[in-house]
C-alpha cells in the first residue's frame, strides 16, 4: 500500500509542477501578447517578476526570461549557488537583476 500511496503523490506532485509551467507559459504569452498590443517592448510593460524557488523548473524559466531579454527580475529570498559572483555581477550589468529584500521594500519599489 505505501508504494501505491507513493506512486500517487509523486504523479500528482508531478501533474502540479506541470500545470505551474503551463501558466507560467501562459502567462509569458500574454506578456508577449501585451507588449505587440500596446507596441513597446516587453520590458516597458509595468510588470514585476520575482523568482522565489530555485528547483530545476524555476532555474528553466530563469534562463528562458534571460533568454528573452526580460530585465528586472528579483530573486531570493537568497541567490541560488550557481550564482557566483562574477556570474551575479554580469546579471545585474546586462539584465539588472536584483535579490529581493522585505516585503514592504520590495513593494514600494515594484510599485513606485
């Protein structure tokens, strides 16, 4: 029985990491979606994006987000280990990533 009981959580812990990336997917294509609307660039969009986990997945999107040119991104509440200083120091120059602080900080600069 715990084997079965295992096999379930796993495939559902699986379904759920698959429909986050589904709407994180969704969510870039409406990104993408406004900008050709409102004809700026994506990154004059006022959205905030903040990475707060650092699982494969997450790792993914990061580099696809980089990929694609997005800017501004915060990341914590601590930096992954990848992040080697050189590595952080080229981030904020090209895509001016920054870590995250407290809640209230983070929301008066997202928000102005």
């Amino acid at each position: 029985m715990a084997v079965s009981t295992k096999g379930a959580e796993k495939a559902s812990l699986e379904k759920s990491k698959n429909e986050e990336t589904k709407a994180k997917t969704n969510r870039r294509l409406a990104q993408l979606s406004l900008a050709k609307a409102f004809d700026v660039e994506v990154n004059e969009l006022p959205l905030s994006l903040i990475i707060s986990w650092y699982e494969q997945k997450a790792v993914c999107v990061l580099l696809a987000l980089l990929h694609l040119g997005i800017k501004g991104i915060r990341l914590g509440p601590s930096l992954p280990a990848f992040l080697t200083p050189n590595v952080l120091d080229t981030l904020v120059k090209n895509f001016d990533i920054k870590p995250i602080s407290s809640a209230d900080e983070d929301l008066k600069a997202i928000l102005g």
